[in-house]
C-alpha cells in the first residue's frame, strides 16, 4: 500500500470532524460520538462560536422504469433529519457530538457561522 500526503493550502477556516470509533463503522444501537475543531488556513485550532449540527439517516430507494422493451433502474438517496444542534468551539476543548443510531448509513454535518462546512459519514452495523 502506498501513501501520499499532499498538503492543502487555503486562506479559509476549516471544521475538522473526527469519529471516536474505528473504520467508519458503530454498532447498531449505540452511540456515535464524534470530536469536532476549526482550523485556520495554517492549520492552527481556532476558536469558532456558534457551530451548528444535525445528524441526517441517508437512505437510497431504487425507481424502476421501461425504456422500450427494457426495464431499467436508478438509485434515489434521500435524507432525514434525526437531530441537531449548536455549540462554540474553543481552543481548550474539542465540541462533542453524541447520537444514538441504529441500523443504516448516516451523515454529520456541522457548519460554522461564516459559511465553512465539513461533513462525515459512517455505517452503522448489526451487531452479530
């Protein structure tokens, strides 16, 4: 396997989301927890007020429709809002984000007040 890490440049403050669990993966009924920052353009933790979040399900659907003598299909994905929230981010202390999820895919996105956005998505796995 072989790594690459290209350093990215920009003049824009950044939000960083970091699951507390391995894999991009949680067990189903438990608790998705995450650790969120802001960073300059340097990199450098910044503080930021006022942060939003929500948790949305990402569910897909599959449409089925004949063209001609052929049946075809495509995906529809569609998003629900399970809940939301606010909070500042401080130099000290990384905001928190803790959900109880089931089984499925889903998305965490958090924006800051001046427009910058980050989002993460995971699974959540039945528990054998």
């Amino acid at each position: 396997e072989r790594k690459t890490i290209i350093p990215v440049v920009s003049d824009e403050t950044r939000i960083g989301i970091s699951p507390l669990f391995e894999d991009g993966q949680v067990a189903e009924g438990s608790t998705a927890n995450f650790m969120v920052i802001a960073v300059n353009g340097e990199g450098t933790r910044i503080p930021m007020r006022g942060a939003k979040w929500s948790m949305v399900k990402v569910e897909r659907n599959y449409q089925w429709y004949k063209t001609g003598s052929s049946w075809q299909y495509e995906a529809i994905e569609y998003s629900t809002k399970l809940a939301d929230g606010s909070f500042d981010l401080s130099l000290g202390a990384a905001g928190t984000v803790e959900v109880q999820v089931g089984w499925g895919r889903y998305r965490l996105d958090v924006t800051g007040p001046e427009g910058a956005e980050s989002s993460y998505l995971f699974f959540c796995r039945l528990v054998c």
